[in-house]
C-alpha cells in the first residue's frame, strides 16, 4: 500500500494502476465529448463577450470544454514544497 518512490525512483505498481484507470476513463469521457459535440452541428445564437452572432454549437461546445479543462488544471495544481 506504500505508493511513495522508492530508492531507485519507481512507485508501486498500485500506483501505476491508478494511473492507467485515470488514464482510460478520460480518454473515455474525452471520445464521448468528441461524439457528443459532432452530433451537434446546428448553428445557434451566441451572446459572446464582444457580440452577438450565430455560431455552430460544435464551437460553443469546444469553447466551453476548453475552458473548463483549462480552469480544471490550474484548480487542480498542486504546490510543490519548496
């Protein structure tokens, strides 16, 4: 249960499994969120900081994936000690 680096800098494999799982259930989420904005290719009125104007929902949804990841990563960054 130890999943600190050892000596020669390697994590247990408990540690690496858990990586993998992350790895697949976003490569997961990140396929049906690229299904998901294909199937919505309808232009829809936009109110966008700057203006208004119509714009294809695949667009809106990218825009808006990109800034929830983008806020997810700094949220989620953590401090190394110094």
């Amino acid at each position: 249960m130890n999943d600190l680096p050892t000596r020669s800098g390697a994590r247990s494999p408990e540690r690496s499994r858990r990586q993998q799982a992350r790895l697949v259930v976003g490569l997961v989420l990140s396929g049906l969120g690229v299904v998901f904005a294909l199937l919505n290719l309808d232009e829809v009125g936009v109110n966008w900081i700057i203006g208004t104007w119509d714009t294809p929902l695949i667009v809106v949804i990218a825009v808006s994936v990109l800034v929830g990841a983008g806020l997810g990563f700094l949220v989620g960054r953590q401090r190394r000690p110094d």
